[in-house]
C-alpha cells in the first residue's frame, strides 16, 4: 500500500497547474509541489473547452467573474461543423446541454419524421429545433435564464468557456495554487531514476537535486518524461481512425468584433483536415489541423492562409501531435494527466476536457488516502474508457464523412473505423459501453454525448420508409400509431409534433431576443462588471 502525501508535478502546463489546483483544494494537508522547467514551453493551444469544465470549477469554487477578465476569456456554446459531410455541405451544430423533448411523440426522432415528410429541411434546423440555448447561438446573444424563459437551459452547466490556456495556467498558478500553499520549482528533470517496487525512486533536477514522491503526477506534455521514457509503458495509437498529427496555429485581429466574437467554436474542413475558429475576448485563435501523410507543411500553411484570407502578416506556429494514450495511464506511483496521458486530436475539444476528467478521478481514488493496485486498475480502466469512448465519438466525424474531393478525404472516407462494428454480434452491441459504433450502427440515439446531433449534420439517419417506421418502437404513443404504408395518415398524424418543433424553436427565438449580445456581456466582463448587471 502506498501513502500518497508528497505529491511532485513535473509540467506546468495548463495540464499542471489544473492538476495542483485540483489537488491543494481537495486536499489541503498533503504536501504539493509543481517543478517545472523554464527552458521548455508549453504547448500553447488548447482554447476552447466543453460544458464538463463547469463540474471540475465548481468543485474548486471558481467563479466566471475570478478568471475570465485575466484570461482572454468568452462563452461557448455549441461547437459548429461546416463542410464536413461533403465539400460546400454548409454547418450544422451540436450545441452544449441536453436536448429538450417534452411533448415530443418520439423523444429525439420527431424531427426525423419531420425531415422524412419535408425532405427540403436543412440539417442545421435539427439542432435549433431540440436545443434551446441555439436561439443564443443563431441570434448571438448571452441569457443566463434565471427567468427559466428556455426551457431546461441551465447557463453554469451548459455553457462552456473560450480562453487563452496559457493566461489560464498563469491565473491558476498565480491567484490560486501559489496563495493556497503549492510549492513551485523552476527547474528541469534531467534523469529519472527507477525501482522494480515503487516505479520512480527519484528524479534529478538540472541544478542537482533528487527529488523523491509518494506519487509523482507527469504533466510533461507530448515528452511524456515519466509515463513514457523512464516507465516504457506501451503507447497505443489512434492513427487507424484518427488521420491528423500536425497543426499550423495563429492568432487573428478582429476586424469587425461585434460580428465575428461568436458564441461558438466553428470547424471547417478544407482539403487536407480542418480548421478551428476560436473567438476570445481580444482575438481569435485559429488553427489547421492536418495530416502531413497528405501535406506537406509548407503546402498546409499556404492552405491554411488561403482559408483565413487575412491581409495583415500573422505569427505562425507549427505543432506535431502525437494521438493515441498509453496502455495504463497511473503505473505505480506515476499517474500522467494532460497530454501525457494521450491525445486524440483537437476536435471536439478534447484535450483540457481529459485532464479535468482524469483529475476528477484521481480526486475519488485519494480520497482512500493509501492505493492499493485496485484503486489504479480501476482508475486506469476509468480513464481508459473515457478516452476510448471519446476517441470513438471523434472518429465519427470523419467516418460519416462522403467528402471524397482531394485524397485525403478519400482515405479518410476509406478507412475502417471499427473491426468491432464488423465483427459485433446484437448483444455484445446493446450490453457493452464503449459502443459508439455500436449505436451509429442502430440508429440507437440517447441524449446523451452529441453522437445524434453529428449523426444527424452528418446525414446518418434513417430516410426509408421501412426504418423510420422502426423507430415509432421507440414512441410513448406507439398503440396509436398509424401502421403500414400509408403515408397520408403518418402525415397526419405526425403533423401536430412537427408544428410542436416549429412553433417551438420560434418561442424560444422570440424569447431572448432583447437578451444582451455576447459582446456587451464579455465588455462587461472585461470591465470586471458583475454578469448579473448584463443579463
Ligand atoms: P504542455 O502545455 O506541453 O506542458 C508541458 C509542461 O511540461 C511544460 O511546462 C514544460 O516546461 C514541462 N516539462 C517538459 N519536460 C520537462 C522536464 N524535463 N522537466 C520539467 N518540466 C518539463 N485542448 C482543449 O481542451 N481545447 C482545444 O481547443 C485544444 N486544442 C488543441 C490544439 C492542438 C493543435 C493541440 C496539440 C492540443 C490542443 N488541445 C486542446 C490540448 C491542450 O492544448 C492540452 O491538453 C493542454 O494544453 C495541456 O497541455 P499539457 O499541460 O499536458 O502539456
């Protein structure tokens, strides 16, 4: 049994410094030191979060009004994906928060009996039609719906956050680890010294120090120092459905703020992967994650000016990404958090949302004080399944892909993304739960995740007649359904619910639109006014 008092951090990335904030407010009494080197820079990206961030700040007990105006930082509340499907597709959303499907006939599938009867609809009317927070969205606008006026929209949960992650780290670091006792060291570790028993017996510093820990926490980025050079644990890949591992990165000026500070992350595909649009309060981040199998980086950055089209000379900064995650993430008394631990790909926003997730856990397993090797193997099959299930969910944005305009896309469009979607029988499929496939495979749509709303933008749902009839299984009135194959009586009889959607989405879109724009709710932000003057 291992004691887990002395707690050494090597990385202060954001990675890092979440990991000592979560640690020193979950347990004061345990010793915390971050070490970090000053010689090495972060990776520097990493802006856009998702809506599980608001769990982790509120067990730290951080308000928007702490960070916010020290870090860049704006609301999110959907994530965009234009051109995905296919070359000039246009967008569709998959906005944060839970869809709303009170007197819906069929839960999620109403708006797919709408599209089956009016096949004209868009793909982007799915989302406005079941989440109400995507009146904001289109009207670009902030509510924090004390008043409840959008149904079930809960503003702290359903909101996540833009952010510099860089002034992020810094504000952890500065105004809240360091004042609550974290002990900070800027040196780098240059050798790691093992034991068959404990894993890391110490490591030393480049001014000559040896440091040891109970628990040591590698926070080193791709390096991987610990988890990976000195342990050797196994790396598994997520190449096979995972097609990018480069990126070029840049910062844009705005040039018409009011318009272009959206309230959202928006994702482009273009020939060779695609390009994130982050809008912070002073700028927006930008980015062209590709696959350097496809292009070369030259070749990508002139791609990715062309895209941005931007008259002004922009700083440019290339990043190679390693994606995939280590067998066990926590072996022996090294447990990795951060990029450390694995990396799928930036898409969906992934990265920050893994180290908070993984802290969350750590938090649960030393709760117990000592750890046992249950206590790691549980927590490694925890982390493993929400890397893998997330994994899953981000290949299908490229798997749903008919993009087949540049040869990249036709290899994406060619791979097979799951031997388990081939090889799975019904009851492995329904029992087992890592199965995103499994669930594209059925059309088999829970709330939950956002797989129906890319399903949907991706147009995967069911258009014939045979399975869409199938899924009236689902319906809370199925008795009353009409049967068989007249389409006239399902018209009929699905034509309240299809106005129930319609009239809806215009309600809530009535509802906020005297609601303030996100540009005077972050102006007074910045200008560190209370949210609650603006809303
Ligand atoms: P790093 O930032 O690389 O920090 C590593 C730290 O380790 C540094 O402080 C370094 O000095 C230290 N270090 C290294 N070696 C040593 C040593 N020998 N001794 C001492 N210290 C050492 N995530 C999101 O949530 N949203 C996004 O939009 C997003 N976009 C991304 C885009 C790209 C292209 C990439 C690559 C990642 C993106 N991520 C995103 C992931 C996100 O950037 C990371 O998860 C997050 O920044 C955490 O990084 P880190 O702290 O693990 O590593």
């Amino acid at each position: 049994m291992n004691p887990t008092n002395d707690i050494k951090i090597i990385g202060g990335g954001s990675a890092g410094w979440m990991a000592a904030a979560t640690l020193v407010s979950q347990f004061p009494n345990k010793e915390i030191t971050l070490i970090e080197s000053p010689n090495i820079s972060t990776v520097g990206v990493g802006e856009s979060t998702i809506g599980q961030i608001n769990n982790w700040l509120a067990l730290l007990g951080i308000q928007d009004a702490d960070f916010m105006p020290h870090c860049d930082a704006s609301y999110k509340l959907s994530i965009g994906f234009e051109n995905f499907y296919r070359k000039d597709s246009g967008q569709f959303h998959y906005p944060f928060g839970r869809p709303y499907t009170e007197n819906n006939k069929s839960e999620l599938n109403d708006w797919y009996f709408k599209k089956f009867l009016h096949p004209d609809t868009p793909v982007s009317d799915y989302a406005e039609c079941l989440f109400p927070q995507m009146a904001l969205v289109t009207q670009n606008k902030v509510h924090k719906n004390l008043d409840g006026r959008l149904p079930d929209f809960n503003f702290h949960q359903d909101v996540a956050y833009h952010f510099d992650a860089t002034k992020f780290a810094l504000w952890l670091r500065d105004h809240y680890c360091l004042p609550k006792g974290v002990r900070h060291v800027l040196a780098e570790v240059k050798d790691v010294k093992l034991n068959d028993d404990v894993g890391v017996e110490y490591v030393t510093l480049d001014n000559g120090g040896k440091v040891t820990a109970d628990l040591f926490l590698d926070c080193t980025g791709f390096k991987a120092l610990l988890i990976d050079k000195a342990l050797k644990e196994p790396f598994e890949s997520f190449e096979d459905v995972l097609p990018n591992n480069s990126a070029w990165a840049t910062a844009i000026p705005y040039r018409d703020k009011e318009k272009e500070l959206v309230g959202y992350t928006n994702c482009t595909a273009i020939d060779n992967g695609w390009v994130w649009n982050i809008p912070l309060w002073s700028r927006i981040g930008s980015g062209y994650v590709y696959s350097d199998k496809h292009v070369s980086d030259d070749d990508a950055l002139l791609e990715f000016k062309k895209h941005i089209d931007h008259g002004e000379e922009l700083d440019y900064r290339n990043i190679k990404m390693r994606t995939g995650t280590h067998r066990r993430t926590w072996v022996k008394n090294v447990c990795a958090i951060g990029l450390s631990s694995g990396f799928i790909e930036p898409l969906e926003s992934n990265g920050l949302y893994t180290a908070h997730e993984f802290l969350l856990r750590l938090v649960r397993t030393l709760q117990r004080d000592h750890v046992s090797q249950w206590d790691r193997d549980v927590y490694n099959s925890a982390t493993k399944t929400l890397l893998t299930e997330f994994k899953e969910f981000v290949a299908m944005h490229f798997a749903l892909s008919h993009r087949d305009d540049t040869e990249y896309w036709r290899d994406v469009m060619n791979r097979q993304y799951s031997d388990n979607l081939v090889d799975m029988q019904p009851s492995f499929v329904h029992g087992y739960v890592s199965a995103v496939f499994g669930k594209m495979r059925d059309y088999r749509f829970d709330s939950d995740g956002g797989l129906h709303c890319i399903a949907t933008g991706m147009n995967w749902f069911p258009t014939d007649f045979p399975t869409i009839q199938s899924l009236n299984y689902n319906s809370r009135e199925k008795c009353q359904l009409p049967l068989g194959n007249d389409v006239a009586s399902w018209e009929m009889y699905w034509k309240s619910a299809i106005d129930n959607l319609n009239n809806r989405k215009q309600d809530w879109k009535d509802s906020v639109k005297d609601a303030p724009s996100l540009f005077d709710v972050l102006r007074g932000i910045h200008m560190n006014k209370q949210i609650e003057e603006q809303t």
